[in-house]
C-alpha cells in the first residue's frame, strides 16, 4: 500500500505531530485529488494502551491545542500543590551509606521527620510542574486520538506492530508490519515515515543500527518505572492535583512519586534506574514496600486498585539523540533523546519534536519541496535545535551522571545542573552491575546467596523475593484489594493478551550465554514475570511466557550481555490509565 506519511506508534511524540499535520489541507502525492494519506500503526491493543505519564507542564501540548480543557478530559485536573519528600527507612531493610545513615540519625534527633518523611521546604525550579496539569497519559491519548480520527483526516490502527522500516539505498521508503498470518508482514511505501516508536522501539533501535549514532552519543541510562492506578479509600484529605516526588525509599536509589487526579484517583509508583547496581533490581517488590512507607501508607491504606503498569524511559536524554533525520524518515519523542531526566519530564518534550516535525513537513510540502534528509534537517530539526526542547535537554545533559558515584553525589549533581544551568555538574560513567556476592556483601554470605538463588531457580522462580526476604523485607500483607500478588496484578489491573498468529518477541540469541550467565538479571527485573528460570542445571535460556508480557522492554537492557532482543509485538497491558 502507498500512502504519504506513515507513523510507528502513537505516543504524545506522535500525537503532537498529528495534531499540528491535521490543522493543514494538503493534497496527496501518493493517491493525487485526494487529501494527505496519514496512517499511523500502534503496537497497543488500543490507543492509549502503550502509553505512561502523569505530571506535564503542557507547555507545547497548550500551544498545539489552545482550547484544551482539562475538564474535558477524564482524569486530568491542574497542579494544586507540589511535594518533594526525602523518605527514612521505616524498616532498616534498604541499603544505606554509612553517611547516609548518619544524616537520617540527625534528622531524627532534630525531630524533623513526619511519618518517616522530611518534606522539604523548597521544590527547585527545575523540577516545578506548578503551571502543569495532572493526567493519564493514557486517557489523553484517547482524547486526542478520537478528535484526531474524527477530523478524517488521520487513520490510527492500534494492534498492528510495526516491524521494521524498509531501507534501500540509504533510504527510508516506508515500514513492514509484523507478520500475522501474512508471511512476510504487509508493506507500507511513504514518502515519510515518522519514527515515534518510544525508548525501547525495535524501529528505532534498527535505524540506530544501520545509520549508527552521533559521535559520542549513546543509549547507557535507562529506568522502569512502574506504578499503579489506585481508587484512594473514601473520606482522604489530599486534594486532586497535588504532586508528591519522594527519594530515599524503597531503595536509596529509587525515586517514587504520588499524584492525585479528580474523584479520589491517585497515580503511586517508582522509578528504578540502571545505576541502580543490583543485581535484584526487581520493580513489583519495591513498588509494594513504597506504597506501605508511612509516609503515603496514611493515604493509601483502604485504596483499591484499578490498574498497574510499567514501562521503561530512555534516561540517556540528548546523549542518546540519534541522527534525527535522514532520507524518508524523520525521529521524534524519547527514541529521539527527547525526554529531560533533570525536570523529570518527557510527555511534552516528546509531543513538541512531534510538532516541530509537523510545522516542518507542511512547510516542505507547501513548498513542493521533497522530504529528504536535507531538507528536513532545514524545516525540522533546525526548528527543534532553536527551541525550549534543546535548550533544557542541554543543560539536563549530564545532570544526573554523578549518581554513577551513588545517590549523594547524584543529587549534589542535579542540584548544581539544575541552578548552573549545566555549566557546573559532577561527573560519572556507568558501571556494571554487581555480582550477587559483592551485593549482598555484609548481609548475607555468597554461600547462603548460592543457596538461595539455587533453590530458587530449581523451582523456576526468580530469587530476588526470597533474598529480600531474607535481608530482613517484611513479607507484603496481600488484601487482595490494594496489595496483591504479582499474578494477580496481571489479572486485576491490565489483563494481558498475547494474539495468535505473533512469533515470540522476546528472543535469546546464544543459549551458551544464558548458561554461563551468573546473575540472569532478565528475569529478575520481569515486570510481568514473564521470564522465569527454566528449572535447568545449568541455569539455561530463561523461559519466556508471551501471555504474561507487559511489553515494559526492561529486559532488553537488563541483559548486559547484549544477548536478549525485544522485538515488536502485539499485546501487552489493556489498560489506558497509565
Ligand atoms: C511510569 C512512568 C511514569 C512517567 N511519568 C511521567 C510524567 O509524570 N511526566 C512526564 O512528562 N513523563 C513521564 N514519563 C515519561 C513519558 O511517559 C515519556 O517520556 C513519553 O511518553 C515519551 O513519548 P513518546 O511518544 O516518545 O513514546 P511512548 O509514549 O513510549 O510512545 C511510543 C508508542 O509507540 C508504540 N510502539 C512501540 N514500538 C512500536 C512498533 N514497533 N510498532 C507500533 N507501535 C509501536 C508504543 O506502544 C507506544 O504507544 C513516565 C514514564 C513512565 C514509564
Ligand atoms: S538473556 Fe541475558 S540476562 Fe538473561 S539469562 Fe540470558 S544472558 Fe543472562
Ligand atoms: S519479558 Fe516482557 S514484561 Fe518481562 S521485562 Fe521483557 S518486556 Fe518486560
């Protein structure tokens, strides 16, 4: 099939370059007398089901969409109240410093924290959302997507994965689906084709291999963020709109967050970055841990859940920029290096580039001009080169590289990034990941870690519940409402599907490598488990349950060893909350 503009996924990226391209009327090349052909293929069983994000300044979504109204949409309401709490250890389960565990003795004996909480008195400007809004991403997209479909002039196909772009000479001339039942996938030939594929899109990741990077850029920094969509118990005092940003618990390392919509919804969840260096950086653990802290246990306690996710975030910000345009294609959103990890922000930085893309395509095509590589470098990506997207992304660039020293130093260097404006950071490379033995160092001995993780993996369990058990994580009270089991959030808050007639998207490249592998931090960092030790001595190919995939692409970079690939598939969460 030929068509004008085809788009790889529909995320805010996508969504901002929809609905700038839908204000223009322009005549197809493709099917002459006929208005613009723009199709857009979503891996998502629907739209707004691949998406996650809450807090947005808005800021380039109210410049395409000046009318937006926040009522008009569920779940949306703007910033009433900002929170930024460093969280004490209630439990003395998590892995502190000996300094850090001496700055929560002073806090304690100066008596300032509240429900193991220290609010501080001051948000830095740079993490401010105060003129934002609070929303579902999920549900925004939706907004969006059915204004979008109504005006005619777009089409958006959700469960149609796309597989790869079609490349020859050099040139990007359209996308094939993945194959189902049609063997190979269909072919869609475009004059453009817009990549909004996400952090871990297998599009994305193809370009980045037959074009290459930008010198000295690179995908090293990644997060899962993982959260749940909670009915707050009746009669709760926090109002819709507020904000919290916690640190300093589950984990030092793990940042968490609670925001509030209207008609008592919250949004809890946390972020666990890959400098993060342990080798059981598992999210559904954690997150429970974090919703029972004192501090959002006295808000959350009696809630319900409604639905759960996770996701990754491509952390690498403007390091990990790709070539952004070229021949045929153009990349917008967080695969383009978008999203800013010093705001914490990514919705409206991925939905500007999407615009910014828009307003220069329609230029060109005003102009009976080609879309090729040159000419969009001229209408697009000087466009993103001169705006608020670029400059902010600069000065977040190497914001968070101290972190790679630990979390102390992490914070001085954000916070000296952030009133610098990037002149003066503090600098870090990534480091691998530890063993099991030296993580559990002091805790527990590597023969004791041995056995544990070897019982474990005998009954084809990950092992990071029992060493956490062990190192002292009461067991989570499950009330089958709020806390459950990891199964059962799969069944309760997104119900997953795996279509038939879709290979398995989630391969292992070299079994050899996957038995020599030590740690198998794939299956310890599963947000669905969906990989699970294969009961084997030697451990062996992890295996993979393709019903229970959540689609979040951790494991693609919690393979260090470069051996497992995330391929596009159908599936995943149903749920367009998040
Ligand atoms: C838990 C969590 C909380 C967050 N909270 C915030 C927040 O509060 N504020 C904020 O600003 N940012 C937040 N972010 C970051 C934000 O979600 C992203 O930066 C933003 O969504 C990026 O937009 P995008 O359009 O580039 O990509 P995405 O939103 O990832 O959209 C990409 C779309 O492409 C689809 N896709 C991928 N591959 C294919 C394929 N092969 N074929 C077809 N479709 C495909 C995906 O299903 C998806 O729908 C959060 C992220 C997470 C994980
Ligand atoms: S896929 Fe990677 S992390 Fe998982 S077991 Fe194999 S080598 Fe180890
Ligand atoms: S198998 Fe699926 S759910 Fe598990 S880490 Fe990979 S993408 Fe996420």
């Amino acid at each position: 099939m030929d068509v004008d503009i085809v788009c790889i996924g529909f995320g805010p990226a996508t969504a901002g370059f929809l609905a700038t391209l839908e204000k223009t009327d322009l005549e197809s090349a493709a099917c002459p007398g006929m208005p613009l052909q723009v199709i857009c293929y979503e891996r998502a069983d629907d739209v707004g089901f691949g998406v996650s994000g809450v807090v947005t300044r808005a800021r380039g979504i109210r410049a395409t969409l000046p009318d937006l109204n926040p009522a008009e949409i569920p779940m949306a309401t703007p910033v009433t109240e900002e929170r930024l709490v460093y969280l004490l250890d209630p439990l003395g389960a998590s892995r502190r410093s000996r300094v850090l565990k001496a700055g929560d003795r002073l806090l304690r004996t100066l008596g300032l924290p509240r429900e193991f909480g220290v609010e501080l008195p001051y948000v830095p400007p740079f993490l401010r959302k105060h003129d934002g809004l609070v929303m579902s991403l999920g549900q925004f997209m939706q907004f969006v997507g059915g204004r979008l479909m109504a005006s005619g002039k777009v089409q958006i196909w959700p469960g149609m994965p796309v597989e790869k772009a079609l490349i020859e000479e050099g040139c990007v001339r359209g996308i094939r689906l993945v194959d189902q039942g049609v063997d190979p996938g269909m072919d869609i030939r475009a004059a453009l084709t817009v990549v909004g594929d996400g952090p871990v899109g297998a599009v994305g990741r193809q370009l980045d291999q037959e074009f290459k990077m930008p010198e000295g850029h690179h995908h090293r920094e990644w997060a899962l963020g993982m959260k749940m969509v909670v009915d707050l118990p009746p009669g709760m005092e926090l109002q819709p709109g507020a904000v919290f940003h916690t640190f300093g618990y589950p984990e030092p390392e793990i940042f968490g967050f609670l925001y509030v919509h209207p008609e008592q919804v919250a949004t809890v969840g946390i972020f666990v970055p890959s400098w993060f260096r342990s080798p059981m950086r598992t999210s559904y653990r954690y997150l429970q841990h974090f919703m029972q802290h004192p501090y959002l246990w006295r808000y959350l306690r009696g809630g319900k859940l409604r639905s759960w996710g996770a996701k990754s975030l491509q952390e690498s910000g403007r390091r990990g920029e790709p070539f952004l345009a070229g021949d045929g294609y153009a990349r917008i959103g967080e695969g383009s290096g978008s999203t800013n990890v010093l705001t914490g922000s990514g919705v409206d930085e991925a939905w500007t580039t999407g615009a910014q893309l828009a307003e220069g395509v329609v230029e060109l095509l005003q102009a009976g001009k080609p879309l090729s590589g040159t000419n969009l470098e001229q209408a697009y990506v000087a466009r993103r080169r001169s705006s608020w997207v670029e400059e902010e992304g600069r000065i977040a660039e190497k914001a968070r590289d101290g972190f790679h020293h630990g979390i102390l130093r992490g914070l001085c260097g954000m916070a000296l990034s952030g009133f610098t404006k990037g002149n003066l950071v503090i600098g870090g490379e990534p480091k691998p990941t530890q063993s099991l033995p030296d993580y559990y160092q002091g805790k527990l001995s590597p023969e004791e870690v041995d056995r544990i993780t070897g019982a474990c993996r005998a009954q084809g369990l990950a092992s990071h519940d029992a060493l956490m058990d062990r190192c002292g994580w009461p067991a989570i009270p499950y009330d089958g409402q709020l806390l459950v089991s990891h199964q059962d959030a799969l069944l309760m808050g997104g119900k997953v599907q795996a279509p038939d007639g879709f290979a398995d998207h989630v391969r292992f490249l070299d079994r050899n490598i996957c038995e020599k592998c030590a740690g198998q931090l794939c299956i310890e960092m599963c947000s669905g488990q969906a990989l699970t030790p294969n009961g084997g001595v030697p451990a062996g190919v992890p295996a993979f349950d393709r019903e229970k995939c959540i689609h979040c692409g951790a494991c693609q970079w919690n393979c260090e060893q470069g051996n497992l690939v995330f391929q596009a598939g159908a599936g995943g969460l149903h749920s367009s909350e998040n």
